[in-house]
C-alpha cells in the first residue's frame, strides 16, 4: 500500500496507480485553479473600477493644472454700507482654449474666496464695462455694458457658522445692464 499526499491508501498496479486515485489528484488541482482563476478575476475587475473612477480624475487634474492652468485674478472688491460683506469680482484665464470668466461672490468682509468650490453669484463671459455697486447694506448692482452671462443668483448667504450651515443675513443681487435696451444677440 502507498500513502498519497492526502492520505488516501490506494496499491500499485502494474506501476501506475488507480484510476481513482488520478481522478481524485485531478479534480483537486482543477478546484485549485479555479480558486485562483476567481481571485485573479476578482483583482482584475476590483482594478478596473478602480481605473474607471481614478484616471479621469488624474488625467483632468493634469490637464487642469500643468497643461491649462488657471489664472485667478482679483479684480474688485466693494465692502457693503454696514461694514458686514464685500463683493468680490474674479477674473478667470486659463488660456488660449477658454474664454475669460468674471465671476463676483459674496463673502464676509475681509475674507478670502474659499478655492474653487465657492459658488459665484454672478458668472459671465464677454463681459465689458463691469462694475460693482451697492445701493443698500443688502443690495449689490452688477453693472455691465455687454455680457454673456452664464450664472446668476438673485439672493444669496455668504455667511456660514463653524458646522457650515447657514445664517439667516441674504443679500439681494440686481443686475444693472448699462442699456435698457442692451440684448447680447444683436450685437
């Protein structure tokens, strides 16, 4: 009698061993390989959810910051009449494949923009002849003679406690085109 690896008895037979013995043997390493056929496929799948949500991202912040990198520049700021927010106008270039953005934010006075998460107020392109102006402690006028404008928020809350919430001050923006008959299309 002989001793297999998995301690099963089986007799030699005319030097081969038995047919169940091989089939044991056999089927074994196939449950080996499948195993590990299922961890390599497993890995590759994990990998290619981790490509599909991290290479976009790498590539767009390359793109973002070493190809097209954005230049921002502060162009105004106007403090409000009670002393509690300024207006703050932002020009935005990143080059010769975008336009020049104006932005204008709302923040508490003295404040710096909080990165590029901030939301503006007021977004255009193709602006000329902007001006900030505020005609009550909760008004501010964005005046222009020609815009495209891509955003605008006609109320807005600068103001946001440690926990990030809300307080209760608004500001109310007005826009002020220079013409009242001022229509970008005609142009």
């Amino acid at each position: 009698m002989l001793k297999c690896r998995n301690g099963c008895a089986t007799r030699r037979l005319d030097g081969r061993l038995r047919s169940r013995v091989l089939t044991y043997a056999y089927s074994n390493r196939m449950g080996t390989v499948k195993a590990s056929r299922f961890l390599l496929a497993s890995v590759w799948f994990i990998a290619g959810v981790a490509c599909t949500l991290v290479v976009p991202k790498v590539f767009l912040l390359v793109l973002n910051r070493v190809i097209f990198p954005e230049e921002r520049t502060e162009v105004s700021r106007v403090t409000s009449p009670d002393g509690t927010a300024d207006a703050v106008a932002i020009r935005s270039d990143c080059g010769a494949p975008c336009s020049t953005n104006y932005s204008v934010f709302l923040v508490p006075r003295g404040t710096r923009i909080r990165g590029s998460s901030a939301q503006p107020a007021f977004s255009a392109d193709d602006i000329s002849g902007e001006h900030l102006a505020w005609s009550q402690p909760h008004l501010l006028e964005i005046g222009y003679t020609r815009a495209f404008i891509i955003n605008f928020q006609n109320v807005a809350y600068p103001f946001t406690d440690n926990l990030g919430n809300r307080t209760p001050q608004t500001f109310e923006i007005r826009l002020a085109p220079a013409s009242s008959s001022f229509s970008y299309l005609k142009e």
